[in-house]
C-alpha cells in the first residue's frame, strides 16, 4: 500500500515548523513536493531525505572556543577615555 501523501500543514506539524517554513523550503527547492488539482503534496520519502540532509554534525570533542574578552581600539592620546585613566592613575592599554 502506497503512503499516503502529506500536506505542507501535516509536514509543517511533524516538525515542529511554521507552514509558511515548510512553503519556503518547497519554493527554494530544498523539500521536494507536488501539485495536485492546485494543492501542495509532500511524499513521506521525501521529508525523510529533507530531514536526513539537515542533520548537523557535531563539532570535534578537543574543539573549544577561548573565552576572552573583546578586543578595545587603542585609546587616542588626548581623548576622553584616556585623560579619565590619566585623572585616576591607571595607564592607557
């Protein structure tokens, strides 16, 4: 017996999407669908594939971001950062 086919609201629901995300997938092309007597239909063979090409793969276990803070502009000598470091005995970095 053939699957029955589903709506973009059926795909939208079985994902956890918006309808209007399952409509912009459909229209860029990435959720493969067909028109019948004017309607969208989505083949459950195809959502798999759509969903098996969005898998993300995991980042590397010895990736690790450095917490560090953000980088500041060098102070202009003469600008008002500069004279309040000046005003209490801290140096400029």
């Amino acid at each position: 017996m053939t699957e029955p086919l589903l709506t973009p609201e059926a795909v939208a629901r079985r994902c956890g999407l918006s309808r209007r995300a399952v409509y912009d997938a459909i229209r860029r092309g990435e959720l493969p669908a067909m028109r019948l007597c004017n309607r969208l239909r989505v083949r459950g063979e195809d959502l798999d594939a759509w969903l098996a090409s969005s898998l993300v793969q995991p980042a590397p276990a010895n990736f690790v971001k450095e917490l560090r803070k953000p980088s500041r502009a060098p102070e202009a000598a003469g600008s008002f950062r500069a004279l309040m470091r000046e005003g209490d005995g801290t140096e400029a970095a």
